[in-house]
C-alpha cells in the first residue's frame, strides 16, 4: 500500500519501543505548560501489581490483568454517552497527500477507534513527514457542548503531542492544555479540564512530530462534554 521507506521507519520504531504490546507502563505525567489546569493520563493509568505470588506466574498473571485492564478501558471510552467522535477532519499534512477518506488522510482520524494494534494503520492520520516538526489535526463534531475532557487514541509513535485547543462558537481558539504527553503505544492520552463557560464543536491538536522518532498516527479523538 506504501512506500517501503516508511514501514521500515515504523518497523525500526517498533523494534525501538519493544514491539507494540498492548500493555502500559506507569508514566509520570509532565505537563510543563498547563493553562488553566488540565490534568493527563494513559489509559489505563496503572497495572494493578499481584502481590507475593510465584515469580513466573506473578509476570503472566500481571500481564493478563493489564491486558484485561486494557481492554475493559477501551470499551469504557467507546461507549462512553458524554462523548462524540469527530464527523470531519483537516491536518496541516498527510502522508501522500492522501484527500478524503484515503488511507492516513485527516478523516481516518474521525468516527470511533478502529485500529486494533500499535504500528502504521491507514485507517490512523499521520503527517506528510514522520520528524518535521510541527503539524496540527482539527476535527468537527456533531453536537457542540461544554467540554470537560479530550482524548486523543494514538496508535503509532505515541506521545508527539503537545498542544490541545478548543473552539468557541464565534471561531475563537481557546489553548485547554500544553505539555508532554505521557503517551506510549496504542492509548488514549486523555486531558481532563474545567468546564469550558461556552459550547464548542472543533477540537485542534498539535504535534511536534520530532518529538517522537518515525511516523506519530492519530486514530481517533474523543469530545467529552455535556449540554449545560
Ligand atoms: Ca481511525
């Protein structure tokens, strides 16, 4: 489907991160910038430790837990009824220029999650570049609501982002969080922040895309927020 250079990019990155295991590790969460206060996690946040059992079953044991873990998030988020998924998508980029609905373009990003496994996915935005820097995604939704929270899935090169903007209904941008994100393999970086006074229906994410060596690919974003 792609040039060659590209998967050997996601490969090497692959290989680099350990493969893309469906598990999380603890991160420390990083926000240098937050304004006003928004606070960020990957889901699921922690993997339950399983106290004094037998060395080996004690790591297969943990590893089934986080997995379950994992997954029971993931149909949490999906289902959630405060949340939208975007209906239209524009990107400062796309790889090959793809339009449309065409594999990586900006509107693989729109509707729920469908991206199974960490790797490239061209049913996942990314950019026309893998490490050139800024890049932004903007996504419309359905319903305009007070927002609360966003959550971006990324689901290759996770945890280029580094700035979130929502917009108000006279077209303003309005920054709800600036930092590192604590992202790794297929997860949710989810910012929580208070309530926003007006309605909006945009969401703008942006990436540094050297941040995270090889391609950054954003599968799909959550708005969660409520009519009053
Ligand atoms: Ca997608």
């Amino acid at each position: 489907m792609k040039i060659s250079p590209k998967l050997i990019c996601c490969f090497l990155l692959l290989v680099f991160l350990s493969g893309c295991k469906k598990s999380s590790s603890t991160q420390e969460t990083s926000t240098t910038k937050p304004e006003p206060a928004a606070s960020t996690e990957a889901a699921p946040a922690t993997m339950a430790p399983v106290a004094s059992a037998p060395a080996a079953a004690s790591a297969e044991t943990t590893a089934k837990m986080a997995a379950a873990e994992w997954a029971l998030k993931q149909d949490e988020i999906k289902k959630d009824p405060k949340g939208q998924w975007a209906i239209q998508a524009t990107a400062s980029s796309t790889y090959n220029d793809a339009q449309g609905m065409a594999g990586l373009s900006a509107n693989q990003s729109t509707g729920s999650p469908n991206v199974d496994s960490y790797g490239d996915n061209g049913a996942a935005w990314t950019s026309k570049t893998p490490d050139g820097g800024i890049e932004w995604l903007d996504l419309k939704y359905p319903k305009p609501v007070h927002a609360t929270e966003v959550r971006i899935r990324e689901s290759c090169g996770s945890g280029a982002a580094i700035k979130i903007e929502v917009y108000d209904e006279q077209g303003g941008g309005h920054a709800v969080w600036q930092g590192t994100d604590p992202t790794t393999e297929l997860n949710y970086l989810m910012v929580k922040f208070p309530k926003t006074t007006f309605k909006t229906d945009r969401v703008k994410i942006t990436l540094a895309t050297n941040v995270v060596p090889g391609w950054n690919e954003i599968d799909a974003v959550q708005l969660v927020g409520t009519d009053q």
